[in-house]
C-alpha cells in the first residue's frame, strides 16, 4: 500500500478529527480507497468489483477528480497553507465505501491496498448520532521503521492526555488476531498475507476530551499512516 500524498494526508485526518460515531459496540467505518493518479477505466472497474466483493461492504460510491478537488478546497478553506499544497494534478479519483462490521474493516483495508491500481486505503469512523464515549486510534508504523522509531511514537502516544489502552502491536500478533477477526467472512481471512503487516501503535481517546499533540503523530519518523476508528477496531 502506497502513501498518500501529504496535503491529502493532512486533508484526512483534518477530516476525521471532527468526525461523531455510532456506539462503539456498532460503529460503522468509512472506507476511502483512493486510486492511482493513471488508472484507466477498465482498471477503475476492476477495483471497485474487487471492493463490492468484499464482506461488509456498502454504499460503494464513486468520486470524481473534480468531485474531490471541489470537496477538499472546501474543506481547507480555514487552512490557507494546506490550501495553497492542493493542486487540481494531485487529486485522485477514489472510491467512499461504509464497512458495516468494523471488525472487519482493518483485513478489507490492507487487502483492497494490496490490489492493483490502488494508491492508498483510508479508514474514519463513520458519521453517527449519538457519538461515541471512545474513538480508537492506529498509528501504522513504515515497512521500514526501526525499534527506535517504533518506540519514540510508543512514548509520543504515552505522553498524550486521556490517551487509554495504549498497547504496541507486532506484524505476527496483527496477522493472527485479523485472520480470527475475519472468521465467517468469505475467503477474506485467506486473501491476508504477513507481507501487509507492520508495527503499530494503537490507543483509545474520549470524544469529549481534547489531545494537544496528537497531529503531530503523523510527522513522526517511520509513521506511515494514523486512523482514527471506532474503538472496536482495536
């Protein structure tokens, strides 16, 4: 799974940190996946068979390069120096998908990156009334992240306010646990590799409590994407 590119980056946890959620025992979560810069039509059509394919999945809905230019100024409006980063070439078609079974949502994510023509897969959790009590928050580390890195976003997140259920997870243990999380869904459990697995660091948050510092996460060295999801996702 490639990165996204930074403004679009920025522009998605910008987007998700004012996000509500349903309870955190039935949240759904809402999938992005973004596609490469040059896809065509008929590799457009091929990934969004392989996304309706997949268990849980929802609402697939196609946005537009123009769709999503006009979305996201919109959206950085209050944010001149993201705004000023945005350019129509660096806006990619993508694909907005709710996963009605959150346990499920991290094995779909990894598996639709893996998919070709596909630049970045993106989970939020999705907009619901009445909110949580708790968010859950994965901080996926780079292929290449060292310990030292692994452990310098461990102590970042430690020394966050309100920050619970702090807890480092390893590929094998990552590759385990969603392989069982993904019993009864199809051959989903099969389509996982432990190729697609890297370190992280996840935690939960009270919605009603601020987090000075949590932004920052994401510039860390060896962070390669933060999510913020129902809490049921950890």
């Amino acid at each position: 799974m490639r990165r996204v590119v930074p403004v679009l980056a920025s522009l998605l946890l910008v987007t998700v940190s004012g996000c509500t959620s349903e309870p955190t025992d039935s949240g759904h979560t809402t999938m992005t996946v973004i596609l490469d810069q040059d896809v065509t039509p008929e590799q457009k059509s091929a990934v969004e068979q392989r996304l309706r394919a997949m268990p849980s999945i929802e609402g697939v809905a196609l946005e537009s390069r123009e769709q999503a230019y006009a979305r996201q100024k919109e959206a950085l409006a209050d944010d001149p120096d993201l705004l000023a980063q945005l350019k129509p070439e660096y806006v990619p078609e993508s694909f907005h998908a709710t996963v009605t079974d959150p346990l499920a949502a991290e094995a779909i994510e990894l598996v639709m990156g893996s998919v070709d023509h596909v630049g970045s897969v993106v989970l939020r959790i999705a907009d619901a009334d009445p909110p949580p009590s708790r968010i859950g928050v994965i901080v996926r580390m780079k292929a290449t992240a060292t310990a030292e890195r692994l452990a310098a976003v461990e102590k970042a997140v430690q020394a966050l306010p309100h920050a619970e259920s702090i807890e480092v997870e390893k590929p094998d243990a990552a590759y385990e646990r969603l392989r069982e999380q993904c019993a009864g869904k199809g051959d989903l459990a099969t389509r996982l590799d432990r190729q697609m697995m890297r370190d992280s660091v996840r935690f939960a948050l009270p919605l009603d409590k601020k987090s000075p510092g949590m932004s920052k996460l994401i510039g860390l060295d060896g962070v390669d994407v933060m999510e913020l999801v129902p809490a049921t996702m950890l």
